[in-house]
C-alpha cells in the first residue's frame, strides 16, 4: 500500500505542529521548500520524516504492519484537512 498523498499541501504549511521541521518553518508554520503549486523544491532530498515510507522503514516497521501505519497517516492526514481547511 503507497500512502494516497494529493498534495494539498496542508501538512507542509503547518510544520510547526512537527518539531523536527522547525528548521524549516519561515515563521508562519510553512515549509520553506513548499511551491506555489503546494510541491516540495527539495522532494528528492526531503528530510525522512517528511517520507512516510522512509519513516516506516526507520521507525515503525518493527512495530507494525505498513497498511496500518499508512492507514494511520491517512487519518491523519483526514484530521488536518478538516481542521485547516478553508
């Protein structure tokens, strides 16, 4: 299963919410590698928290399956859009 992103970009404009991306935040909670057309300038060398895959490989393999943890992040996912969507 491949995490289903369609690149809404919400999660890369409140990177705030992640302290591991504070580095990243122009001051505001956006990601300063997120484009106009919401993509990341970086994506081929994003940092691995930003890669639900890598992040799976590196943290949560060992403790769970990969569709639970992409379901996982699919709610997620679920629950920012309606928290700040417009």
């Amino acid at each position: 299963m491949i995490f289903p992103c369609d690149k809404c970009g919400i999660c890369c404009r409140h990177i705030d919410l992640i302290p591991q991306l504070q580095k990243f935040d122009i001051g505001n909670g956006r990601c300063m590698y997120l484009t106009k057309d919401n993509l990341c300038s970086i994506y081929n060398e994003r940092p691995d928290i930003c890669n639900v895959s890598k992040m799976y490989e590196l943290e949560y393999s060992s403790r769970m399956e990969e569709n639970e943890y992409i379901r996982l992040n699919i709610e997620v996912c679920k629950q920012m859009k309606n928290k700040f969507s417009k």
